[in-house]
C-alpha cells in the first residue's frame, strides 16, 4: 500500500483563494503545541507572539519597518514566479544593494547634497540587477539551473560583503569593530518617525507591478509563460527574454531594498549582514498568492514574526530563533496546501501498482 499524488482534472478556486489563510491557522495551531511542549500556556505565548507587539506604538513603527524589504522583494519575487522564473537568491541581491550603496559614503563621506541620496539608491538598484542578471545569463547561455546559481551568489554576496567591511572599508575611527564609516546627513533616508521611505518604495512598487500583471501585456506575456509556455511560444513570446526581465526586476527591487535598508535602518555597513529577507521574502511571495497586492498584506504578516519573535524572547524567555521556526512552518503549510489544490492523494494497493506498472 502507498499514497499516490493524482493530479486534478480541475483546481477549486474557492481553496486556491483559502489557502493561505488556513496555513496560517495550522500554523498558529503548530506554534501553540510546540510552546505547550515547552511548558508554556500556549495562548498566552500566541498572544504575546501576536498580538501583543500590536498593541503598542513603537511595535506598530517597527512592525512597517520590516515589512517594507519584504514588499519590495516579495513583489518582484511574486512575478518571477509567475513566471515559473525560479530567483531563489534575492538575499544575495539584496546585500549586493546595500554594499554598493554603502559605497558612497566609504569612498566619499563629505557628499552631501540631495543627489547623493539618489546616487545611492540607484547604486543599490543597479548592484541587485547585476548580481540578478548572472544567474539569468548562465540559464540562457548554458540552460545552468537558476534555482542553484542564484542560491549559490548569496554566499559568494556574503562573503564579499564580510571581506570588504572587515578589511578595506573598516572604519579606522571604529575602535576595531568591523563596520564601515557612518552614514550622515544626505546619505540617510528621510523619516516619519522610526518609518523611512523604504516603506514608501515598497507600496509604490506593489502598486505598479499589480497594474502590469494584470492591465498590461507583458504582464500577460508573463503569465502565459509561467501557466501554459508551449502557448506562449507560439504567441511569440521569448522564454529567454521573459528571464532576464524576471531576473533584473527582482534583483533590482531586492537591491532597492537593500540600500533602503541600510539608509534608513542601520545607517552603516556593519558584519555580520544577514537580515534573511531575502529568503523570507520567498514565503511572503507565496503567502500572498503571487500576487503583488496580497504580497503587502503577506509582508506585514511576516514582518509581525520578526516583531513577536523579539517580543517573545524578552517575555517568555526563548530562543531568537522562534520567528525562523514560525516562518519555515508557514512556508511547509502554504506549499502543502497548494500540492492538496493541485492534487489529490489516493491510497494504492501493492497489488494496484503491481498491476499498473506491468500494464
């Protein structure tokens, strides 16, 4: 006897649209047994986890803080996956972004005017696409996997990034700390009190891509790759053309956020960089059903992990680590679920499979 995954004549819409929300309610379900196994009360645990951080104004700042890398990536994430353009490695593209941008302020602390702000964006805009457009050149070139090569670069991003803060870009005024100088003036982001215009980019960039998928034709051509590319090449649509773009798009927002981030959040380059959006972001892009304005509402949601996490460890005593578990059992719910829409499991008989495979 074996479980055989048979795929469906058709999808129900209706479970497509309730998916995410029953993820999450298995997920809050999960979260609740494994803070009993810890001898908590599992509904005071939730509630600190979720609600709490709600509830006060500094949490609700930073609550918008976090969720704009997250909308930023999650949204060019969303259409690459659309797509069935696999960027896997938007982390790397990120710290990519923040080191270029950061690059300024290193080489050339004393500019400062506004279009030194604008310099640096555009720095961070342009590092994430080059670091994006590698992984796209090796799978047009040489069809290498995309989902590896653009893994891979986030490592090789880190590694960069660590060497350079650590070494050539140290601050020689840090007392040793591996960090590069501060960034003043100019080369910060405006702020409406702990928000910065991170968040303002994010909302504008959900915005547009949700009128390009849907009220364009290349968000059409897109969508007929991803769904039906036999279709689309017969409608004259390039599937290398459609790769480079999903690359660039993604690998440029992805640096966005990381420049974002870096001039508005910490206001240095500073080792170890790994805030993770990058992958988190992977969640929010499915979470919100690929789909630019669901990825808003995802991303404030895992950005709430990021919060409750934090709050969770100084009120109940836990690891730091608990946002990660919450944000990997959310991940394996939505994708469980999305198998269930498109297909349903049926119990073999050993003699049925016998029979079937002799046939």
């Amino acid at each position: 006897m074996r479980l055989v995954l048979e795929k469906r004549a058709e999808q129900s819409v209706r479970m497509a649209i309730l998916s995410p929300f029953i993820a999450l309610a298995l997920t809050v379900i999960a979260g609740g047994i494994i803070f009993a196994l810890r001898g908590l009360n599992p509904f005071e645990a939730l509630y600190v986890y979720f609600i709490e951080p709600l509830t006060q104004d500094w949490a609700r700042e930073q609550l918008i803080v976090k969720a704009a890398p997250l909308i930023l990536i999650g949204s060019g994430l969303a259409v690459c996956y659309t797509a069935n353009v696999w960027n896997i490695g938007a982390e790397g593209q990120f710290v990519i972004g923040a080191l270029l941008a950061g690059m300024i302020p290193v080489y050339f602390p004393a500019w400062q005017s506004p279009d030194v702000m604008v310099v640096m964006l555009a720095l961070g805009i342009i590092g994430g696409m080059a670091w994006g457009a590698i992984p796209a050149f090796l799978k047009i070139r040489f069809s290498a996997n995309e989902i590896l090569t653009s893994l891979m670069l986030v490592y090789v991003a880190q590694y960069l990034f660590d060497w350079l803060v650590r070494g050539p870009w140290r601050d020689p005024q840090g007392f040793n700390f591996p960090k590069t100088v501060n960034f003043a003036g100019w080369q910060l982001l405006p702020k409406w009190g702990e928000i910065h215009m991170g968040a303002l980019f994010a909302l504008i960039a959900s915005i547009v891509l949700a009128v390009v998928m849907w009220r364009m034709l290349k968000g059409f051509e897109l969508r007929v790759l991803g769904s039906a590319p036999r279709a689309g090449r017969f409608a004259g649509f390039s599937s290398e053309r459609a790769t480079l773009f999903c690359f660039l798009l993604s690998g440029g927002l992805a640096g966005l956020a990381g420049a974002s981030d870096v001039m508005g959040v910490s206001g240095q380059l500073q080792t170890p960089y790994a805030p993770n959006y990058g992958f988190v972001a992977i969640i929010v892009a499915f979470l919100g059903r690929l789909n630019p304005i669901g990825v808003i509402f995802a991303g404030l949601l895992l950005a709430l992990s990021y919060i409750g996490g934090e709050s969770a460890q100084v009120s109940l005593g836990i690891s730091d680590k608990i946002a990660k578990v919450f944000q990997g059992i959310l991940l394996f719910f939505i994708l469980a679920c999305d198998t269930l829409i498109l297909y349903r499991i049926r119990i073999e008989s050993g003699r049925a499979a016998q029979t079937r495979a002799a046939g």
